[in-house]
C-alpha cells in the first residue's frame, strides 16, 4: 500500500471528487435547513393557536380584587363594625431561593414569634407556591418604616396594605356583631359546595358568628379583577383591564348605642344578659351577654393563650347567654299561663282559690311550696300575679294538663328558636310528654306539671325568647319575629329580612289580653307588687312580672338560705317588663345568673334600661 | 489584476485587499439583522449594543486581517499552530480557571482567553494539511492519521467539560475528511462506529447535567418550571411569533423575560417571535446564501488544502446555525451554542470572523498563484 504513496496526484479527479462531495454538502444544507423550515412551519402556523394562548397565558394573570366589606351601624348611624388599613409582612415563596436565611435575615430586623413562623411555614407547605403568605400581621409604622428601608435586601418579601376589620367599641357589640376570621378549610369546602369559592379569591376573611356570619353573603360584596401584565418575576407591568370589586352593602342595627352602653354598665356585676326588643316590629334595641370580650382579638387570628383563657374561663364569657344562655324562666312565664287558664275557662277573672303556702297533689302528701311560706290566704289571678303567688298556678297547672300547656306555650313561641338573624341561638325546652318520653324515657307525672306551672323543671327560655314570646300577649296574638338589622344600605330595606308579625293565638274573649296586661301593670303599678318598688317614680308608666329560678333543691322542711349555698348554685334574677304599659314600644328581660329574687334584682336593671330609652329618645317614633 | 470583475472600481479595490464580495454582503446582511433583533432581545439595552458593535469591528479587522494571509502561510502554520493549541488546553486542563463549573479559560492576564477557540481553526487546518500532504482519496492510514488529530483536543476540551465545543471541533476535523473524499463506505462504517460509542459517552464522559439536558430534550414537559422551562417558554416564543411576528420590540415573551437567555443562545426565539416565520426564511436565506458563496470559493480553490480548509470552515459554520437553531426550536438538545453573528457573544465570534477571512484568503489568493 505505502508503494502507491508515490502516485502522481491527478487534480482533475481530485477536484471533481471534492466538488461532488461539495453538491452533496450543499444539497444536505438544504435539507437540513428545510427540516428547519418545516419545524418552524409546524410551530408557528399549524399550531400558532396553542402557542398563542400559551403565551398569553404567561404574560397575562388575572388577579382578583377583594370588595369592601359593607360596614354596620347603630340605629342612629354611629359605626359599630369598619374597615381600617394595616399592614402585613408577606412573602411569596416562589420568589424566594433560601427560605430559612430570608427568615433568619428578617428575624434581626422584625419581631415575630416562634408561633407566627410555625404557622406561616405550614401555610406555605399548604398553598401554592406564587401566593403571598403573611408571616407577620398588622405592622406597627416602625416596622412598616424598616421592611421598606430593607425591601431591596429581601426579593419575594413584601408589605402589604389591606382593610382590617376593626370593632371600635371592642367588647360591647360582641355577641350581637359576632366576628371574622381567616377563612379555614372547612368554610373553604362549603362555599365550594355554595358555588361561591370564586367569588372569594381575593378574599381572606369570612364572619366567624354573629351578624357577621349571618350577614356574611350581604356583607362580603362581589369580587373585581384585574388582568395585568407581568413579567417571567411576576412582576406588574402594565393593567390591561380592570373591573372594580362591588363593595359589600352595608347594614344598619336597631340597637342603639347608648342603650347598649347602659346595659353593659348595669350588668357589670352580674352574669347574664339584657335584651330589649321593639314588641310590635321584633327590632332589637338591646342585646348584652356579660362577661364579653373584645373580638378584635380574632380578626386577626387570637394566639393560643387568649384563646384558652376565654374557652376555659368559669365566666364562660364566649358563650351569648342572649340567644344561648338557657334558664328556667320562673314565674315570669305565669302572665302567659294565665291567658291560657282564661282562655281555656279554667280560670276567670273572679277565681279565687285559697293559698296556705304550699300545695299537694291528691292522694299525696308532698308539699309544693309556695315562696311565702305562710301563703297568700285567697288568692284570683290579679294577686296570683302582683304577688306571684305560686300555688295559684300549681292549682291551674294541674288543670290545665301538660298538653294544654306544652301546645299553647310552643304556640307563643316558647321551646322554638325565634329565629333572630344569627345563628348561634338556643331553643331551650318546653317539654311534652312526648318529649319526657323520648329523653328520660319515663311518663309525665302531675308531679311534673307542678313545677312547669311556675317555670321550674324541664321549661326553659333563652332570654331572647322569653321576650319574644312575651310579644302575642302584647300584639293580641301576633308574634313577632326579631331581627338586629333593619336596613340595608341607608335605608333601602330589603323586605326577605324582615317578617311581619305572625297570628299565632286565636283568642276567643279579647278581653283576656287586656287582663293579662293588666295584672302585669299592677305588678309595677301596685303597692306590694313584686316589681312595684324597682319603679317608684318612672316617668313613664310600665308592666312586668318578676321571676326568682330556683337552681337548688330545698329539703321538705329545709328554709332557703342563700348565704349557706354555693354561690353558683343561687336563685337567678329574672325580669320581663315593657313600657308604656298601654302601648309598648320597648320589651326589656334581664336575666341574672346567680344573683338572688327577681324583683329586688333584675327588676331595677330593667328600669335604668328604660329610664335611658325614654329619657334618650331612643324611641323615635314616639 | 486580471480580475474578471472589471468595470467596477469598488470590486477590484475590495478584491485587492482580499475581501469576497458577494460573501462581504452576506455577512453585513447577518450582521444587520442579528444587531437589529439584538437591540430588542437585550431588552433595548444600548451598552449591550455598544459592546456588541465594538466586538463585531474587532471580528470584522480580524477576518479582514486573516484575509491577506496567503493559503500557503497558513498551511505552513497549521500543524505548529496545532501543537500549540494541543499545548494550551493541557495548559488550562492544569492552572485554567473555573467558571460555571467548567475549566475553559486561560488568564493571560490582561485578558480571559479560551484556547479551545483556537482548535476550532487549527483542528481542520492541521487534518486538512496533514490529507492534503498525499494524494486524494486519502488511504486508510492517512484517515487514522487525521481521526487522531481530531480525538486528542476534542477529548481535552471534553474533560473541561465542554461537549459543545468538543463535538464541534471534532466535527470540523471530520468534514476535512469526508471532502478529501473518503469511501462512503468508511463513512458508514465510522457512523457504525460512532453510534456504538453513544452509550460509553452517556455513562462515562457526559456529566449530569449534560445528560439532565439530554432527557429534558426528550421531554421538556416533564420538568416546566426546571430545566424543561427554558426549550417550553422558547417553543412558546417561537409557536406565538405565528407567520409575520408580533412586531419588532412587541414580543412578550421576550420583552418580558419569559425567555432565558434571550440575547445569547435563544436570540433565534426572539427573532422567531417577533419576525414570524417570513424573518426565519429570511434569515435561513442569508445564512444559505452564505454557506453556498463559501463552497463556490472551495470548489473553486487552487490546492486541496485551501479546498478542504474552506469547505470544513463552511461546513462547521453551517452547524452553529443548524444546532443552534435546532435547539432553540426544540429539535435538539440544549448544548450552549451560540447563534452566529446574531448571538451577544465575545470568543467565538472572533474566530468564526476568523474563518471566514481565511476563506475570504482562498478565494482571493488562487489567481495569483495560477497565473505565474
């Protein structure tokens, strides 16, 4: 093979083998080139459309606005619930390389605690990775002052503005406005199954209880958007379109300020609740639970330890004893009992039965006692009620029958939710034989009905619904629904809120309304009746009957002594009073936890309350 | 000057200083465009530009520079001109330094220099020279010969680790060979060859990321946000340019930076965005214009050495463009090679400039030689 090394070198042949090899080249350019141009052809014509989208898509984000929450007023226009800007410390991971560092950065420059990193990091394992997760809310100016000087330093870490709830009278709405929150996984999952998950995109906070659960649909508005432009860091470049967010409606209370205020200050001592309503619409004016607390703490998200303090107090301050709050009613139940006993001609006007302190059943020896152990001697429904006499409506109790009663009694609304606009409401008991049955599974005994003639045993009322089912005596017949809020957005009432009185009483003589509200006049208006002391010298004329619950069993031959029992275990206070007596316009119950009779009691809370409602004018109409 | 051209003074006086005519317009043509699509890819950035027209007059001095260098001096040169690259890249395999996790460069103090830029000339000079020192068709031996001088710096600037540059330095020692004029037969053989050493290549000489961008390439989808986000947001760019683009300076996806690495390697999804599919046939016009007018001036050269040293230089310009582009619009894998005379990019625009005067050197430098 090396001989041919020598080979004279023919440059024709070579020239011709390597401009072969050159077309060849250039025809293999070519072809590469249209393998090129045919890719190219399928990208950008045959599928122009879905790389179109896709880029639109990349350069296009829609971001959701959050609507004003609508804001709630008294009855004379003063804020109870607004919005005020705070700010927060966010961080959207997708932006931020080294978590921990930027952490442990932030850390020297801001206080947050151990808690509020724990939760932030279990939000960011939670969420997407290019939402902003706040690490830190409501920033004081100096914070908000450094983070800003700082912003450089922290890519991904921002300060953001946004409208917080705020309750500027703190505790004294509580119960009755309820509060937001963050929206939890739970209410995610049911405004989901609502169909109404889109509309709170941009929306974090959602009303806890209260009217701003009640209320949450009216109050929360509608989502805006905006489709913005940004870049590969997400940045905003530029607003392509934007449609505002609908700020919620707002909402107006019938409870007045001041009434409020008075009725926190006269239960400071006591546990309970004060509710006065409008008897003949349902509008609340009052509605107090003591102990309350301040729900600006959970706007917010409360830390663990408030939150422990508040569930496991032995004031049991979280719950609404307005609406919850269930008690034995007493004898304030005994007007009711006596529209029936006349109604039923059980009883008349001229009845008159003889009181000797106590009553037995037939063939029994025990002894119901009547609060006066010497008795009232003859006793008609007039003193039966100024004086409260208690073996009076023992004596109509058994003649009337558990059925007589249960039915009339669910009929005036006791035993049934009054369907008041929030949802934490209690329907307490008006017990039936059905219902001893189906709970104790035992039959009723008259010994049962004893008791219930004086609202003792099985019968409680929330104090809510003892002056709601107070409102058929007053409205011959008619009961009414109650209701805090009377109107949507200045004025422009939406009628689906607001029911109008129900008939639910079909009364045979109307004279009997005019009886019943009589005997609760004279309990105020009387000399010895059991409320006649808490009013002497009102301004205006009212009606009442007092009620005392005992909550501990007194042997056979035992006195009550308050001071030898715990003092959880005392008599509760009750009072169901309305003025003025001929046409109320005001319906006040007092229900005190623990704090003796009734009438010495509950009886004068009832009247500051409505020293202040007509000395005020909190009743416009009149 | 016998020049065939004569009638118009501005030809004879370009041909005097050895510059191709019709190839200089192509060239300036690129070079107009690329600048043009560069201005909106660097985000209308005018330092860039700057940077970018001060880099192209130095390539542009240099290609004009190797111009007037007779093909016999370069011939003469080839081989110690390659024994000194060899010597360079063993010289930066020991005191180079590091940059992204690579040992390419050389710090001659004043300034960062890559020898590997030097073998993409003196890999095909040095086998061409070598071929063109026998008789075409090469024999077999003479084939081993120049295989040999393609594999010692092609496995040196791999270890660096730099498989682009390696892959094309050997391919443009292998285009000398297949222009000498070796069988078919061979070539298929060695293609037999090749595709058995794929796997050796897979498991012991590409490192993890290369074969991470490997499989990206098969399936870009699989990791969006990872290291498929670069080829799905440049099909993106490219797919949306649709036939005529969104407009120059209008494409979102650059303007907005979805695109990685658009003024550099993806400057081709930019172009294809905003010029549509009619700037990509216009492009592919020049860059074919261009690699047809190199392979007229090599056919039409006087020795084998010019021929096949010019033929290989075209060849390889050839696959910048095609890899390049066949990456960016998702045919190929992501291997960091730039777009030529488009891409913002410092080295290796000075050497393909380079290239092109030492063919610019050939088609000028043959009459003279004959006519004696």
């Amino acid at each position: 093979m090396f001989k041919k090394r020598v080979a004279i070198q023919d440059f024709a042949a070579e020239s011709r083998l390597f401009n072969q090899r050159a077309v060849f080249a250039i025809l293999f350019v070519v072809l590469m080139f249209s393998v090129i141009v045919f890719n190219q052809y399928q990208l950008q014509i045959v599928s122009y459309q879905d790389y179109q989208t896709r880029s639109e898509g990349n350069r296009i984000k829609v971001v959701p606005l959050a609507p004003n929450r609508g804001l709630i007023y008294d009855r004379s226009g003063i804020l109870l619930a607004e919005n005020r800007p705070v700010f927060s410390l966010e961080l959207i991971p997708e932006q931020i390389n080294d978590m921990a560092g930027t952490l442990a950065e932030l850390a020297t420059l801001i206080e947050f605690t151990a808690e509020q990193q724990d939760a932030f990091l279990k939000q960011v394992r939670a969420q997407r990775r290019f939402n902003s997760i706040t690490l830190k809310e409501q920033l004081d100016d100096q914070e908000v002052a450094i983070l800003a000087a700082n912003q450089h330093r922290f890519p991904g870490v921002t300060v953001e503005a946004r409208l917080s709830r705020h309750y500027p009278f703190g505790d004294l709405f509580t119960h009755a406005l309820g509060y937001i929150g963050k929206i939890n996984t739970r209410e995610l999952q049911q405004l989901e199954l609502d169909g109404e998950a889109a509309n709170y995109a941009a929306s974090r906070d959602i009303g806890k209880i209260g009217l701003e659960r009640f209320y949450q649909r009216e109050l929360h508005g509608t989502m805006g958007y905006q489709e913005v432009e940004v870049n590969n860091r997400g940045r905003l470049i530029r607003v392509l379109r934007s449609v505002p967010a609908v700020s919620g409606q707002n909402i107006q209370l019938g409870i007045d300020v001041g009434l409020q205020l008075t009725a926190q200050q006269i239960l400071k001592q006591h546990r309970g609740a004060i509710v006065a309503i409008d008897p003949r619409d349902g509008a609340v004016l009052a509605f107090y639970s003591n102990p309350s607390y301040d729900p600006n703490l959970f706007v917010h998200g409360i830390s663990s330890a408030n939150y422990n303090e508040l569930l496991n107090s032995r004031d049991r301050p979280l719950i609404n004893r307005v609406t919850q709050g269930v008690y034995p009613p007493a004898s304030t139940i005994k007007p009711h009992l006596a529209l029936l006993g006349l109604e039923s001609r059980t009883i008349t006007t001229s009845t008159k039965i003889w009181d000797p302190g106590y009553y037995t059943l037939p063939n029994s020896d025990h002894r119901f006692r009547d609060h006066i152990r010497w008795g009232h001697g003859w006793v008609d429904i007039y003193t039966a009620i100024t004086k409260s006499c208690d073996t009076f409506f023992y004596d109509m109790g058994i003649k009337l029958g558990i059925d007589r009663i249960s039915e009339y009694m669910h009929k005036m609304g006791f035993g049934e939710k009054t369907g008041i606009d929030i949802l934490e409401e209690s329907s307490a008991n008006m017990p039936s034989r059905g219902w001893k049955r189906a709970r104790h599974n035992q039959p009723w005994y008259p010994g049962d009905t004893v008791p219930l003639s004086i609202g003792q045993s099985y019968w409680t009322t929330t104090p809510l619904q003892l002056a709601v089912a107070t409102t058929p005596l007053l409205n011959r017949g008619k009961l009414v629904t109650p209701h805090m809020v009377t109107a949507f957005n200045n004025g422009e009432i939406t009628a689906a809120n607001i029911l109008p009185p129900r008939q639910v009483l079909e009364v045979e003589n109307e004279q009997n309304y005019a009886v019943v509200m009589d005997t609760m006049h004279q309990t105020v208006s009387t000399l010895g009746g059991t409320a006649h002391r808490a009013f002497i010298g009102a301004q205006y004329s009212s009606a009442g009957k007092t009620g005392t619950a005992q909550l501990a069993a007194i042997a056979q031959d035992a006195k009550y002594n308050a001071d030898a029992i715990d003092e959880r275990l005392r008599d509760n206070a009750m009072y169901l009073g309305y003025a003025p007596y001929d046409k109320p316009t005001i319906l006040v119950v007092v229900a005190l936890e623990n704090a003796g009779g009734g009438g010495s009691n509950a009886a004068p809370l009832a009247r500051q309350l409505m020293d202040y409602y007509f000395t005020a004018g909190v009743n416009r109409d009149e | 000057m016998n020049d065939d051209f004569t009638g118009n003074a501005r030809h004879s006086r370009l041909a005097q200083f050895h510059i191709d005519t019709p190839l200089l317009l192509g060239l300036l043509a690129l070079i107009g465009f690329g600048l043009m699509v560069l201005y909106s890819a660097s985000g209308q950035s005018i330092v860039m530009m700057e940077r970018q027209i001060v880099r192209l007059g130095i390539a542009l001095a240099v290609m004009i520079a190797f111009a007037q260098i007779k093909p016999q001096t370069l011939k003469r040169w080839s081989f110690p001109l390659f024994l000194v690259g060899v010597a360079l890249l063993v010289a930066v395999m020991l005191v180079g330094s590091v940059g992204k996790g690579a040992q390419r460069w050389l710090d001659l103090g004043f300034m960062m220099f890559q020898p590997s830029e030097i073998m993409k000339l003196a890999v095909p000079m040095a086998v061409a020279w070598f071929i063109a020192s026998h008789s075409l068709p090469p024999r077999i031996l003479h084939l081993l010969g120049g295989v040999l001088m393609c594999a010692v710096p092609t496995l040196l600037i791999a270890q660096q680790p730099d498989l682009g540059t390696s892959i094309l330095i050997a391919t443009a020692g292998v285009f000398v060979l297949f222009l000498s004029g070796m069988s078919w037969r061979l070539i298929a053989f060695v293609a037999g060859l090749i595709s058995a050493f794929l796997p050796i290549l897979w498991l012991f000489l590409m490192r993890e990321y290369q074969r991470q961008r490997v499989l990206t390439f098969l399936n870009p989808e699989s990791d969006p946000l990872g290291s498929g986000y670069h080829i799905i947001q440049s099909k993106i760019a490219i797919g949306s340019g649709g036939f005529d683009g969104k407009g120059w300076l209008h494409g979102t996806q650059s303007q907005l930076e979805f695109l990685p690495e658009r003024h550099t390697d993806f400057i081709f999804a930019v172009l294809s965005e905003e010029f549509g599919m009619l700037g990509v046939l216009i492009l592919l016009a020049i860059y074919l214009f261009i690699i047809v007018r190199c392979m007229i001036i090599s056919s039409r050269a006087q020795d084998n050495y010019s021929k096949l040293v010019a033929g290989s230089f075209t060849l390889t310009f050839f696959v910048y463009v095609f890899v390049n582009i066949g990456m960016v619009s998702g045919l190929l894998p992501v291997v960091g090679v730039p777009l030529p005379l488009v891409s913002f990019g410092g080295t290796s625009m000075v050497t393909l400039m380079a290239a092109f005067g030492v063919i610019m050197s050939v088609g000028t430098h043959k009459r003279m030689l004959a006519a004696p």
